[in-house]
C-alpha cells in the first residue's frame, strides 16, 4: 500500500518526466505487464529505452486537440485499431474482436443498431481511405498477442491511427513506439476510464458506457457515405486484413 502510493505520487509528479510510474507498476501484476516486460522490454532493451526518449519529448508537449502524435504532419495507416467500447449494443458481440460490417455485410442486411454504430465509419477509413488493416481493440493481453509483439518481431506495420481513452493514452503511447509503430492516438471525449480500477473493469470486458470521439475528430476521421458493404477487407485470426495482404493470423500471433 505505501509504495503504491509513492508511485502514485511519482506519477502525479511526472517524476523524471514519465508521466506513468502507478500504471507500469500496477501493470507488472498483471498478464498483459509481463508479457510486454519479457517480449518488448527485456527483447529489446535498447529500443525501449530509445522508445522511451521519444515518449518523454512526446508527453512533455501533450497532446494537440486531444490526439498524440509521434510524427509531425499528417499521414497515411497501415492500421487503424479503435477500442471495443466505442461499439453499441453490438450483434457481434461487444467485447470482441468482430465486426459484421467489416465482414462484407452491407448496413441493409444488419440490426438496425449498426446504421449508427460509429465503428462502420471507422472500417470504411481503413479500408478505402487508407487500404489499411482494421482490429478492435478488447483486453491489453489481446493487444500485446495480436498488434504489438508481432509488430516488434515482425514489422507488420509502419504506422497505426489508434483509438482509445485517455487514461490509457499515454502508456499505450510507449507501448507503440517500443513496439516500432509511429503512431496517432485520438481519445475520447466522453465515456472513458479515469482511473486504473476502471481500465482494468473495462480490460475484463466489464464496461457499460460507450465512449465516443469529438464531433471534430468524427468529421476529421470518419466517413458519412457507408452504406454499402464494406470493400476489401478478410478476417485472419482477430484482425482485418486488406485482402491483397490477408494472411495466415496464427503464424504472426504470439502463442500464449
């Protein structure tokens, strides 16, 4: 208890300026911590430390608007990853990797929820404005298994659009970049966690509220013309794949 505190009061204090001291320590105790401590850390002491440089400057300036950028100027996705809570009432499923419009379904076939489901705008990013890969993001153990040991192993993307809360933001920031991705994380306005205890309700899949993005970033990132079924993409294993590049999930994926 007293040295959860002190960490706490590290992070408060943004000693060293890491920004992040009570959530890598909390994080240690769980499944997801180690597995990035042995796969991203310790694989590649060097390149998290660089990492780590970076992810210092980074949060030093803040975010812009609400979005972290590791790279000045706009650009193109390899990936673009949202967090599962921004589905509705999902007929896939809420705390999935699925999405029925991402799989070819065309909005007229599906419940009527998903006409409004900001998710479909973001598939449609990914897959017509980027050619890019598309994944929802559910448990930080997922994340670590599909998007970022693969990524380090195997440089499957250069850049990623991520969407997520911004509590988990800016460790999730380093988690990118140790991981080899320049990245831009939009957070939510509304609906997100604030605290550890609830980013580790919502890493059980136990979150109620939907979390949405600002109207502006909705404008910035999102596509109003998704009514036809969605082009070019083919689930392998828990991604979305562009199918000139879909591939075998299980051969990239780090086995538990």
């Amino acid at each position: 208890m007293v040295f959860d505190k002190l960490v706490l009061c590290l992070e408060r204090r943004a000693w060293l300026r890491i920004p992040i001291w009570h959530f890598g320590y909390r994080s240690l105790f769980q499944p997801y911590g180690r597995l990035f401590l042995r796969y991203v850390v310790l694989a590649s002491p060097c390149g998290f430390a660089s990492a780590l440089r970076r992810a210092r400057e980074i949060w030093g300036r803040g975010p812009k608007e609400g979005i972290w950028r590791t790279f000045p100027g706009a650009r193109a996705f390899d990936l673009v990853a949202i967090g599962f809570c921004m589905k509705p009432r999902c007929p896939a499923g809420r705390f999935t990797h699925r999405c029925l419009y991402a799989e070819g379904h065309g909005l007229q076939e599906l419940p009527p929820q998903c006409s409004d489901c900001p998710v479909a705008g973001l598939v449609q990013l990914a897959a017509s404005a980027y050619g890019a890969s598309f994944y929802i993001m559910t448990s930080a153990l997922d994340v670590a298994h599909d998007l970022l040991v693969p990524n380090l192993r195997k440089s499957l993307w250069r850049t990623g659009l991520f969407f997520l809360c911004p509590y988990s933001s800016r460790p999730f920031l380093l988690a990118a970049l140790a991981s080899g991705f320049e990245a831009e994380v939009v957070t939510f306005c509304s609906g997100a966690c604030s605290s550890y205890e609830e980013f580790l309700l919502a890493d059980a899949g136990k979150k109620d509220s939907q979390t949405q993005i600002s109207a502006a970033d909705w404008s910035t990132y999102c596509s109003p013309a998704f009514d036809e079924a969605c082009p070019a993409l083919e689930r392998r294993g828990n991604i979305y794949w562009p199918r000139r590049e879909a591939k075998d999930a299980d051969s990239m994926r780090l086995s538990p």
